[in-house]
C-alpha cells in the first residue's frame, strides 16, 4: 500500500518536473534527466521484485527506491528552475566544434595517453600466465567459466594488482569523452587513423576483462555524439544497436551466462532477455538478497562511505563492502553486489539521508549540466555527453567517483587554460555559410 501511495507521489512530481524542466533545445542530454530514469528503472523493478518474492525484505527494498525517486523529482524541479538557460544546445554544439588549437592538442594528447594505459594494461594482464592461459582462445572455447574467472582475477587482484580503478578512468572515461570531443572537432573523425587505433586498444582492453556495459557506454557516448555532430542515418543507428547486441550477447556467452547446448534462437532471446533483466531486476533482487546484511549494519553514519572510499588509494583495502555483500549473496569475494542509491543512502544515513541525499544530488547533477553549458568547448560537449549515459551507476559517493565524477571535476578545472575564450555563437553560423571554409576549421 505504502509503494502505491508513493507510485502515485511519484507521477504528480514527475509532472510537475516535465512542466518546470528546460526544453530538450536548450538542454540536449541533461543529467537530472539520467538520473531520474536510473532511479525510476530501479524504483520500477523494486515493484516486481516484490511482487514476485512476497517478502518484507523486498518490500522494504521497494519502499526506499519509491522514496528516493520522490526526493529526487523535488530536486530535479528545483535544479531546473534555479539554473535555467535561455541558450538552444544547438548553439553550444556549433560553438564547440570551432575548437581552438589548444584545446585540439590536449584531445589528441588525452586519448594518445589514455591508448597507451591501455596498452600497458593489456601487455601486464597478459605477463600473467595464469590470467593469459584463462584468454586463450582455447580455453575460452573450451570452459564457459574461463572469461569470468579472468574477469575476478583481474578486478580483484588475486594473482597480481592491474590498478583497475586507475585503468578504468583512462579506457571508461577519457577515451569515450575523448572520442567524443575528437567528433566534435573534425566531422570527418572517420578517416582518422589515430581515432580507429584508440577505438581498438580500447575495445582490447575492455573485451578482456569481460565487461559487457562499458562497451556501451563507448559505443553509446560516439554515437549520441556524431548524431548531434554530423547527424547519423536511420540504417548506421540500426547497424550499430546490432552490432552492440551481438557483442554482448557474445560476451554473455562467454562468461557462462547461457545454459550449455543452447540453440541459437533461443539464445538470442535468453540475451535480450539478460540486458532487460540487468536494467530492470537485477539490482533490487541483488539488493533484496543482501537485506539481512545491511539492514542489520545500518546506519552506518558515513563509515560505509568511507570503507568503500578507502579502497581508492593506492594500496587501499581491495575487500570493500560490495565484495563482503557478494560473498553473503553466496558469491566469491572476488564478485561485488553494488547497493542501488536508495540502499547506499540509507545504510549510510538512516531515513534522512534517504529523503535528504537523491535530492541534493539532483540539484548538484543540474549544477553540473550548466557549467558543461556555460563554456564553449569540445571536451565540455563529450564530458556532458559521457555524463549523460552513465550517471544511473552513480550508486554511492564511491561509484560516483569511481565512473567519471573525479575526471569530471578535473576536466572541469582544466578546461578553462585550453578554452579560455567564447566564441559567440552567431560568428560560428556565419562562419558555416562559407561553405568548405567551414571544413577547413574542423580538421584536426
């Protein structure tokens, strides 16, 4: 009953934010936006995970993610007023791409630093034997188990530490944000060599470690990007989305995900049926099997923020909160078991921070989108775009940190020594009108 009342709260709020929020001409891919769809998947599939298991753990679970997407509506709303812009997008994007010639070296410097990460990566994760014989292409085909048990071997550092987290920013991050300025900056970013070889470095060292959304979150970052760039015709979008499918269900495959002797057809289905599972029911199922754990630890009062925090410097503790959650769900604590926003919040502080943090989130999450706005600048383009996409992980202070907050927040200090002026947007139209003189600016 008390889910139904908060449903309905929910639809008068989301009303009132949809009346209150900017025009998507004004705002493109705004951030509170991808906020309130990842806690209202989240709040959604809490609804039919209790319906389906009729506990008071998944009721509890349900109620929470209901009270978040309340909180966060009210923040959303309030964002919205306090930091509306009368600018159209469009102007941003065309002011963006007239990059400077700083800003075209830091781009290209960024991804030639961020592809060599990679590379060390791939060169250290194959200097294991151990690691290297579970990638061979043998035992991938041989034991359905191998790229999982790679996979937590490397993200654990059980047999030796790749520095994951530090990786991460450089092959999840930068390269997508990256990619997408380099898009903005030249129109033909096609037939460029040095965008194929980062594009493949990086699918490399992201196929590797088994890793099924970060391939998304790149293919998804470069296209929303060319779209709004270049433009993209109805068949490249449908290629791409078959393409991006076929990998994960590949992936999917590969990690053990699919019962053995499975027809194709039926595995098709079995893989679409996982990413709707995944976006939908997997985390308040996960997080209704840890229910006796963090029901009984919380509040914690801002230790379990910091426990998680800890394992971000170097040498920190690589068995945090999420792989002790793991292990209770009856996993290894090689695995971890994220707790959704909701969950974190109230484990952290209690019902106040439940009702107080999803907002002050949204209302920070539009202080970001006006910034990212409020200057002329490619990397500000791919950063908003990146953003965009992936802010429904933005489970915890950690996660936040941990899937762009912290390059965020330097790019954001940055970007002003690379793009110290504003070029109006009515010098960038006029500029367009000129024909191939427009081109001969965008070329990097």
């Amino acid at each position: 009953m008390i889910e139904f009342l908060l449903g309905m709260l929910a639809l008068v709020l989301g009303a009132l934010y949809a009346y209150v929020r900017p025009g998507w001409r004004t705002t493109g891919p705004y951030l509170p936006d991808s906020f309130i769809a990842g806690l209202a998947l989240f709040a959604v599939g809490s609804s039919i995970n209790a319906l389906q298991l009729r506990s008071d753990a998944a009721d509890d679970v349900a109620v929470m993610a209901w009270l978040a997407l309340c909180s966060s509506l009210i923040g959303a709303a309030a964002g919205a007023l306090w930091t509306r812009s009368r600018r159209e997008f469009s102007d941003f994007v065309e002011a963006s791409t007239a990059a400077l010639r700083a800003e075209r070296l830091f781009v290209r410097a960024g991804l030639a630093v961020s592809a060599l990460v990679c590379a060390w990566f791939i060169h250290a994760v194959f200097s294991s034997g151990s690691i290297a014989a579970l990638l061979s292409l043998g035992s991938l085909l041989d034991d359905s188990s191998s790229l999982l048990t790679a996979r937590k071997m490397i993200t654990a550092g059980t047999e030796e530490y790749f520095a994951p987290g530090y990786v991460k920013q450089f092959r999840d991050i930068l390269i997508p944000v990256f990619l997408s300025a380099f898009v903005a900056m030249n129109r033909r970013f096609y037939k460029s060599i040095q965008f194929w070889l980062v594009v493949i470095v990086a699918v490399v060292a992201m196929l590797m470690t088994g890793q099924r959304f970060i391939l998304v979150v790149l293919a998804g970052t470069v296209l929303v990007a060319s779209y709004y760039v270049v433009g993209l015709r109805l068949r490249a979008l449908v290629f791409a989305g078959l393409l991006m499918t076929a990998t994960y269900g590949g992936l999917t495959v590969l990690l053990g995900r699919l019962p053995e002797g499975t027809t194709p057809m039926n595995a098709a289905g079995a893989i679409i049926g996982n990413i709707v599972d995944r976006a939908v029911i997997t985390v308040p199922r996960q997080n209704t099997l840890t229910h006796p754990v963090w029901k009984q630890l919380g509040p914690t009062m801002g230790s379990s923020w910091l426990d998680e925090l800890s394992g971000i410097a170097p040498g920190g503790a690589r068995v945090r909160f999420s792989n002790v959650l793991h292990s209770r769900a009856g996993g290894s604590e090689e695995g971890n078991s994220p707790l959704a926003l909701p969950i974190d919040s109230w484990l952290a502080w209690g019902w106040g921070g439940l009702l107080i943090l999803p907002l002050l989130f949204s209302v920070a999450l539009s202080a970001i989108d006006r910034i990212l706005l409020s200057r002329d600048s490619a990397i500000f383009f791919g950063l908003k775009v990146y953003l965009a996409i992936v802010v429904p992980l933005f489970y915890s202070p950690y996660l936040f940190i941990l899937y762009g907050g912290a390059v965020a927040a330097v790019l954001i200090a940055v970007v002003p020594f690379v793009r110290p002026v504003r070029i109006a947007p009515h010098a960038v139209r006029a500029s367009t009108r000129s024909g191939p003189a427009r081109d001969s600016r965008l070329v990097t």
